[in-house]
C-alpha cells in the first residue's frame, strides 16, 4: 500500500508541477522564437533571413526586385534606382538560389520588371547557410538549399535558431548602426577598404588563378524554360564591374558569351552588362565586389540604362 501511494504521489506532483513547467516553458521559447522574429529579423532588411520571408509574402504591386548573389547585394542602391526597388541579394548563395526567387517574383501579379545581378563565373549550385533558411524548411526546395546540414529539429521554434541569434542580433545592429557597411532596401554596400598594399596581394592572388567557366545544366535548362515561360514582364540581366584582374583569369570567356546570347535571345530578356568598365582600384572593396564609392558611382550610370530600358516597349 505504501508503494502504490508513494506512486501515486508522485503522479499527482507531475501533473500539478511537471508538466504545466513543460507546457510553461515551451509556450514560452515559443513566444520568444516568435518575438524574435517579429522584432529583430523581419525588422532587419538586410538580414538574407528577412528577404526570405519577404519574397514570398510582398505583394506590392509596384516593387521592382532585384535578384542575385553578394554581388547584388552589394551593387545596386534602390533608392538610387527609384521609389520602389527592393534588394534582395543575398552573400554566399548561388544561381539556384535566385533562380528559385524567381519563380516565386514571377508566380505574382507584378507587371514591374525583375533585375537579377548574374555572375560571369558561370550558373552553379552549391549548399548554402543555415540562417536564411530556418523558417521556411518545410518547403522542399529550400531543404535542398540546406543539404545535410538539415535536422529534424530545423521544425522545432527557436531550439532551430539556437546559435543564429546572436547573428541575427549582430545583423540587426550593424543595420541600425551602419558598423561596417550602409544599408539601403536590403542593399549592403561595404564602407571599409583594403590597404593599397593588401589589394595589390589581392591583386596577385588574382593574377595568378585560372578561372575555368561552367553551367550547371540543370540550372542552365531550368533557367531557359523560366525565361521562354514568361511573357509580359521584362527580365533585365546585369553584370556590374569587375576588377580587371579577375576578367583576366577567365580562360574561356567564349562560355560566357555562349550563355549571354542564349539569355538575350528571349524577345522579353536584356543584358546590360557593364562587367569591363575600367573602374579604378579604389572603387573596389575586392577584385570581384564594389564599395560603397564604386557603388554609388555605377548606380548613377546604371539608372539612365534602366530607365531607357523600362519605358521601351518589349521588343
């Protein structure tokens, strides 16, 4: 009898005290997970997290997107370009990533043209970060976009972003602060600079690499059927400069040209592709990625091409 009492004793202490902490406490990294994002990573337009959420859910009908990688990211200043450009370029992802932006940018209402940065290294995919992804992991494209850094716990609120908030919070603030970098509409142009010496080495390192191009053919084919799909709604490409030293390690520059006619082929599909402008170095922040002043510089040129090209009728 003392036995089953003491068991029954025990239950009662569960369920009076057990399980409402449980229930208590994961109520509440709920809240906090949900808190979080609401405050901090969707108030971050920077934050490759946030541009995630965004393209899938702004509907504005008058928003122009612009697409691509961190050269996007760190290229094109919307507020340069007009009203309504948002940025969303994001550091470390590669051309499946944009290519799935498109699809959703152009599944919408939008008649706005889309601006998509393409690098000139050539269509690739490759697994990227962890943090743009953790809200949106139970879209099947996206899981891929992860690779086998995905784990069932990606599903569960904010155990999946233990580790990620301090980077979210650093993002947040160097936002708000500008500590490294001026934000505008999702762009972040880089303020520092290289050393003269320290780009000259970069300079170097450039001179002496051997760029091989290649298309990923499955990105390539799917791209292709994107394009000949869409119809009504301009696709403008746009390469901005490169340093010359890594346009001089490119071996096989017929490959990308192969690609840009195949692009431009499509009646309502342009390039602009300003990749060879003779920038000088301080324009630069690398050999591949402008600063804020080169930035600033090359929106001025490019916003006279895009309005040109905007108001043209498709050809």
């Amino acid at each position: 009898m003392k036995q089953r009492s003491s068991i029954s004793s025990f239950k009662q202490f569960c369920w009076k005290y057990i399980l409402p902490f449980i229930v208590c406490l994961i109520a509440g990294l709920f809240c906090i997970d949900l808190l979080f994002q609401k405050l901090i990573i969707s108030k971050t337009d920077s934050s490759g997290t946030a541009k995630v959420g965004r393209i899938k859910t702004n509907d504005d009908p008058n928003e122009t997107p612009i697409l691509g990688s961190s050269r996007a990211e760190g290229s094109f200043i919307p507020d340069s370009l007009g009203r309504n450009y948002f940025n969303y370029g994001m550091a470390g992802v590669q051309d499946d990533v944009w290519l799935y932006f498109l699809k959703i940018e152009l599944a919408k209402k939008r008649k706005t043209p889309v601006i998509i940065n393409i690098d000139i290294d050539g269509l690739q995919s490759l697994p990227s970060g962890l943090i743009y992804w953790l809200n949106n992991v139970n879209d099947p494209v996206i899981r891929g976009f992860i690779g086998d850094k995905w784990k069932p716990i990606h599903y569960i609120p904010f155990i999946r972003n233990f580790g990620q908030f301090e980077i979210h919070l650093a993002n947040y603030l160097k936002e708000r602060f500008e500590v490294t970098g001026a934000t505008n509409k999702g762009a972040i142009l880089e303020m520092k600079s290289l050393s003269k010496k320290e780009f000259e080495a970069a300079i170097e390192k450039r001179n002496a690499e051997k760029i091989i191009v290649t298309d990923n053919p499955s990105i390539k084919n799917e791209l292709m059927k994107v394009l000949a799909d869409t119809k009504g709604r301009k696709i403008i490409f746009i390469l901005p400069p490169y340093h010359q030293s890594y346009l001089n390690a490119i071996q096989n520059m017929g490959q990308v040209n192969k690609l840009h006619s195949q692009i431009g082929a499509f009646p309502n599909v342009y390039l602009l592709n300003y990749s060879s402008l003779p920038y000088p170095n301080s324009y630069f922040y690398n050999t591949s990625h402008l600063n804020k002043e080169g930035a600033i510089y090359f929106n001025r040129i490019l916003k006279k091409d895009l309005d040109s090209l905007i108001q043209a009728p498709i050809e």
